[in-house]
C-alpha cells in the first residue's frame, strides 16, 4: 500500500513532473554517481563469512536503522574499504573492568 505524500512532497513531484527542476551535478560528478551505482549493482559473486553473534546482532539493528538489508549494508561497508572512502573515527572507549561497577558497588 502506497504510503501518502505531503504537501511538501506533492509541490516537488509536480516541480519534476513539469519539467522544472534541474540538475547541479557536474558532468564528472555523474560520470562517477553511475560507475558507482553500476559497481555496486553487479553482484556477480558470493561470499560466506563467519562472524561472532555479537557482530552480526550490531549489523542487523545498523541495518534496521538505516532501513537496508543487513547484507547489503556489510557490502556496502566492504565496498567503500575497498575504494577507500571509508573513514576511520576514534573508537569509542568502552570502560574498563576497573571503573565498571559491580552488584555490590565495589
């Protein structure tokens, strides 16, 4: 069932329906937008990996978040290492054995 669109939503559908909405892309920017799209729809092989229970729970709820299949989000990750546009953040410091408080507040 079609989700219902807003007045918002119906202005801009209108907008590109009659033509008027143009495009700020350059033309190398769309050349690299299709290449792109074209590598990351051709799946031509598979792969199994093994990964830990907690590994694979993370991914799935990303992949709820993001509203992708948990599959295609972990191809997609692996895609952007490859071509290098993954970035590297700090990890967060999970808390050590010491500062984590205990049942008896020790």
């Amino acid at each position: 069932m079609p989700v219902p669109i807003d007045h918002d939503e119906s202005d801009l559908l209108q907008a590109f329906e009659q033509g008027q909405l143009k495009s700020v892309a350059t033309k190398s920017e769309l050349a690299r937008f299709k290449a792109a799209a074209r590598a990351t729809a051709l799946k031509d092989r598979r792969v199994n990996i093994r990964l830990s229970s907690g590994d694979l729970s993370d991914i799935q709820v990303k992949a709820l978040e993001e509203g992708v299949p948990y599959q295609t989000l972990i191809a997609s990750v692996l895609h952007k290492y490859v071509t290098g546009r993954l970035t590297e953040r700090p990890a967060s410091r999970a808390p050590s054995a010491k500062s984590t408080p205990t049942k008896h507040g020790a």
